[in-house]
C-alpha cells in the first residue's frame, strides 16, 4: 500500500466565497479554524451560494493580522477589512437548508460592500460559540456541532480521485471545483469514500458519509462562468441511488494542528457508504 500524505488543506471562512491554501491548520469541533464561520444572507435570512448566484466565485478571501480581507477578483472595489472578532451585538436568525440558527450580522459597512459586490441586497453573519448547528443525528458520533458548511465539518478527497476524473475529461478541472478542506496523495482513486476511521498525523477523523455533488464543481472559480463538466461526466459512473458523489464528509473525533506533510493512517475502513 502507498503512503497517504496530506498535500494541500483549505478554508472557506466565509461560505461560498474563494479559499485559502494553507500549510497548517486548527481542527475544531466546527471545522478547520475560521472555515465556514461567516455567511451572506439574503433579507430572509437564508444563506447565498454559488448556486444560485456564481459571481460569489469571484470574491476572494485572505487571512490577515487584523482579520479577513475580502476583494474582487475582476473589479476594482476597495478591500473589506472584517475584524475576527465581532463586536456587533446585533443577532438574527439565519437558515442554512433545514437548519436555523442565530448568527451576529458584522456591520452596516459589511452589508453594504458586499450588497454593491454582488449586485444583490444581502448581509454578512457570524457564527459565535453559543450558536448550536448540529450535525444530521444519523450520521453524528457524540452529537457534533458544525459551522455553516453544508453539513460536514471536514471534507477530504484524494488526489488520485482527481487524477482519474480528469482523465476521463477532454478539459481537466482544478480541485478548487470541489472545496475540499483535505487533499492527499496516494492510494487509489476513491479510496477515501471507504474510510471509517483515520488519523492524519495524530489528529482523529470519522468517514461519515460521500460527498453529494452540485452545480458548483460546473463554476470556474476564475471567472464565475458555468459549464456541464465535470458533473455530466462524473454521473456516468460516480452515482449513488440519485446522488452524484465525489470526496468524503468526515467528523472530527479530537482536535490538534494538521500540516502538509503529514502521513494519513487509516484504522478502518468498510465498504462505500450511500450518499443519501
């Protein structure tokens, strides 16, 4: 068997807007620190994606000493300096698919440069600690919470996974297309959808369930356009019952510090579980 070694980690502090390539990260209950922890809402509450709105992909975020720093990546918008640490007593609640939960609103200023950036009314929240999202009881191990992804706290995917979708593209696709928090090398391709239980480096993680796929692998993260690919090809043979799968949705079982370099140990594994 070939050594699985961590090769990139993401966050995406704010949901649906750009990553950020790190070498080393915090494993929370929630996630990798700061990745999913703010959101846009629209003046109902519920959550913006790419989805619905692909020019979110053009919004990149960047760590900095003072807080996140958010620019446009084809137009020419004074930066957004948003403090990690708000001092905004304002709450609402906010819906991210089934869930509700309270978050703080950032501040008028947030709200406006982001509602001028997208061309939409919206609002930046945040996720305080006292805030509870959990994760989908079938699936939870010890009643987790989780930030404002999807559902999983962690996702990972191999490299290999990608180096065989690709191969079957007549246009290859970054792994950017997938958001994953976790890419490694070695293995073969699909070999993560098997994995129960894993350590990578001394850090726990529990394989809770395939990742479903949507129209946001089809956005260029560069430029915001849409296509068929790489959706169409991977329902040709990645299906599970109606859900087109790629990656895996892992739980944190104990927290630490990751890095690149790290060797992944797998203790457990069972067959590929359903997406549904």
């Amino acid at each position: 068997m070939s050594t699985l070694v961590l090769s990139e980690i993401y966050i995406y502090p704010i949901k649906s807007l750009s990553g950020i390539s790190l070498t080393s990260a915090q494993v929370e209950e929630r996630g990798l620190q700061y990745d999913r922890r703010w959101m846009l809402i629209d003046d109902s509450g519920i959550f913006l994606t790419q989805r619905k709105y692909a020019e979110m992909a053009l919004l990149q975020v960047a760590l900095t000493p003072e807080g996140l720093q958010v620019t446009h990546k084809t137009r020419d918008l004074t930066p957004l300096l948003v403090p990690y640490e708000t001092n905004s007593t304002r709450s609402t609640l906010v819906t991210v698919w089934d869930d509700i939960c309270f978050a703080f609103i950032v501040s008028p200023e947030a709200n406006a440069w982001f509602s001028e950036a997208l061309g939409i009314s919206c609002r930046l929240v945040y996720m305080p600690e006292n805030s509870i999202r959990l994760i989908d009881p079938n699936y939870a191990k010890h009643n987790e919470k989780v930030s404002f992804s999807d559902g999983y706290p962690f996702l990972i995917i191999g490299q290999e996974s990608l180096n065989d979708l690709n191969s079957r593209l007549e246009e290859q696709v970054p792994i950017n297309r997938f958001r994953p928090n976790f890419v490694f090398t070695g293995g073969q391709p699909y070999v993560e959808e098997k994995w129960k239980t894993f350590k990578i480096g001394e850090v726990l993680f529990y394989g809770a369930k395939p990742c479903g796929r949507c129209n946001v692998t089809t956005i260029n993260q560069d430029t915001a356009q849409a296509g068929a690919e790489p959706l169409r090809t991977l329902s040709s043979y990645q299906k599970k019952g109606n859900k087109v799968i790629f990656g895996m949705n892992l739980i944190g079982l104990s927290t630490g510090m990751v890095k690149v370099g790290d060797k992944i140990t797998v203790m457990e594994v069972g067959p590929a579980a359903s997406a549904e």
